[in-house]
C-alpha cells in the first residue's frame, strides 16, 4: 500500500480566510518524521509557483510528488481550462508528479454555495474532462476527477453521471463522497476499475449528513470536527481497501482530515498527532 499525505490534513487550503497555514517546512517536516514518503503538492501557490523551485522544496524533505489538486472551470462553454492544464503539466515536468486532482470548480468564492448546471453546462464538463483527460495522459500523467462538496460535481449521482459520459479517471474521495450522498462502499463495487488515486478520509456521517438537507454549511461541518483520524468515523475502510485490491489497484492512499486551524500548533502538537493515527490505522489495513 503506498500512503502519502497531504497538506489539507494540517490544514493548508485553497479557499481564502481558511484559517491559519501552517508552513511547508513545518508540513513536510512532520510528514516525514511520521514516516511518510510521498505527498500531494498541496494549494496552487503554498509551495513555489516555479516548478524547479516546488521540485527543490520537496525532495529537500525526501518526499516523492504525487502530483497536485487543481481547481479548473470546465462547465462554462465560453472558458477553455486546456491553457491552464498545460501549465500545470509543464511544472509535473520539471517537479514530478502521477496526478492531476482535477475539482469542478464552480467559479465562486468558497465551498459553500454554487450554481446549477444546465444540458448545456453538462455537456460542456463531460466533454472538457475528457480533453483534459486526454491532455495530460499524452504527458504521462493520469487525470482523476475529485467529486468535492461546493463544486459542479458534489453529489454521488453528479458523480455517476460524470464516470458514466465521460473518460476521467476517479479520486476516490471516501469523505467528500460520503458528505455528498454516497454509500461509498457501493460506489467502488460499480466503478473500481476507474479508481486512479484514493483521498482516505474518515468522516462523522451524524455531521454529514446535515450537508444536504442545508442544516449545516460546509465551513460548519468542519468546524464541528466532520473529520476525524482513520478508524474513528464511520467509513468501511477494510471493505474499500479489499474491493480495490481485488480490482488490482495499486494507486496512492492519501491521507486527508481536513480541518481549520486558529493559530501555530505547538512544537510536536497539533494536526501531526492525527496524521499520525490515521497512518498506523491505515497500515492495518495492507
């Protein structure tokens, strides 16, 4: 089993006012001294733009690169995301990198609220994921759609949908799916076979499933601790894990809790103590 981590689990974000960040010295520090030897690049701009620079910053900590979370428009008919994919593989080039995480990003501010998509809008984003898809396997990279709440594809039959009418690969996200309406178990028994990369989240589905019905708002959710180390919520780990061993996958486990931070955590405290849980809770499952 090949676990990474990534830096949403010591609560380094995208969305402004997030909460405080942590640096990536102090990240990929702890990731180390944990044991883990790979890691997702994290937020557009938390590491070096320059590729050359994002690659010295990494392998300063001896971590291998996955490959990156990236938000792109792909639903909007007049927007073309192809120039900015290209951008990103340029830097997979130069600073590594297996994955490209791609989120339907809705293009507004945040996770809490998006518009609806019309034939038109859906159209648009299975035809786009596709080229993306297509894009980045001829640079050797794999393209993997994350299903995350507040984007275009939140919901698990807006998941279905997607695997359904497009080529994308999936990021099997157990928490997101989870928030969003999926049984997760039942969801990698109907599509294994297109799992590229897996974001191991364990989550509270008391809290999650307040997200739908509107009784809780995203930013909520994760302030009420929605999120909690491997093997103390409520995802079928040991299933999941042998439903994809049996359908011969050989991807990354990447650990995600996510979570919001007040302040700079304490030397050897902090978000490193439940990365830490949740990757000796993971191995058991090997």
């Amino acid at each position: 089993m090949k676990i990474a981590g990534a830096p949403i689990s010591w609560g380094v974000c995208e969305v402004p006012d997030w909460g405080y960040q942590m640096s990536p010295e102090r990240v990929l520090t702890e990731m180390k001294e944990i044991g883990l030897t790979a890691t997702e690049f994290g937020p557009q701009g938390w590491l070096p733009v320059d590729a050359e620079e994002r690659a010295a910053v990494v392998n300063q900590f001896g971590l291998k690169p996955v490959g990156s979370f990236f938000l792109a428009v792909m639903h909007d008919p007049s927007f073309d995301p192809i120039p900015m994919v290209n951008v990103e593989l340029d830097a997979f080039e130069a600073a590594g990198g297996e994955f490209l995480v791609l989120a339907a990003d809705s293009g507004q501010e945040g996770y809490d609220a998006r518009p609806e998509l019309d034939d038109e809008g859906w159209n648009t984003l299975f035809t786009n994921l596709s080229r993306i898809t297509e894009a980045c396997a001829a640079r050797g990279v794999t393209a993997v759609l994350h299903p995350h709440w507040g984007t275009m594809v939140q919901n698990v039959d807006e998941v279905e949908r997607v695997l359904d009418n497009s080529t994308v690969g999936l990021c099997l996200d157990t928490g997101h799916l989870a928030c969003g309406g999926a049984d997760v178990v039942e969801l990698v028994r109907k599509y294994a076979d297109r799992v590229g990369i897996v974001h191991a989240k364990d989550v509270r589905l008391d809290l999650a499933k307040k997200l739908l019905p509107g009784e809780i708002n995203w930013s909520q959710g994760i302030k009420g601790g929605m999120f909690v180390p491997i093997g103390e919520g409520d995802i079928d780990f040991a299933t999941i894990v042998g439903l994809l061993n049996d359908a011969g996958f050989d991807g990354y486990w990447v650990l995600e809790q996510d979570i919001m931070l007040d302040e700079e955590p304490l030397p050897g405290a902090g978000p490193v103590s439940n990365a830490a849980k949740s990757f000796e809770a993971l191995k058991q499952f090997a």
